[in-house]
C-alpha cells in the first residue's frame, strides 16, 4: 500500500497562526481591571505599580487607570547593570 496519496500532496503548507504580540494599551489611555497591557514572549517590558504578569508574560492591569511607561536601572546578578521599561497603571481617583 502506498504511503503517499497519488495526486499531488505539498510537504510545505504548514504554518503557525500570528500570535499578535505587543503593545495593547499606550501611555495616557484608560485601563480597565483584567485589561491586556502588552501581550510579550520573555520580559522586554517589566510590571511596576497595579500591574501584574500572567504566565506567558502579559502584563495586566490590576485597577481602573491611566497607562505611564518608565524607565528603571536593574543589576543583573553579575553586577551588570541595564534599564528596564516598567509599564504601571496610575490609579484614578474620582
């Protein structure tokens, strides 16, 4: 019995769906409780205040707020020191 189908069949027509990283919310727009920040694979963007990250590194929100980018140094275990971006949710007060 043949192993491959007679009319012609492609090895290649494979391929993964976008996975839509990135940016979700900028600096200066509301954010909801539970809403998408920025959708990342490893850490480029840190959480700082209100937010959190979830297991494959989005960050969150964790409050009803305003979106601020920063800037922060962080040594490294060697003693290495590089800036991080912090991505935090300032809280609005009504």
């Amino acid at each position: 019995m043949a192993h491959t189908k007679a009319s012609g069949t492609s090895k290649l027509g494979r391929d993964s769906k976008p996975k839509y990283l990135g940016v979700k919310l900028f600096a200066g727009q509301k954010a909801n409780p539970g809403s998408i920040i920025i959708r990342q694979r490893g850490t480029k963007f840190l959480p700082g205040g209100n937010v959190k990250r979830g297991k494959d590194d989005t960050l969150f929100s964790l409050v009803k707020g305003i979106v601020k980018f920063s800037t922060k140094r962080i040594t490294n275990f060697d003693n290495s020191r590089r800036l991080a971006k912090v991505v935090s949710v300032l809280e609005e007060t009504n």
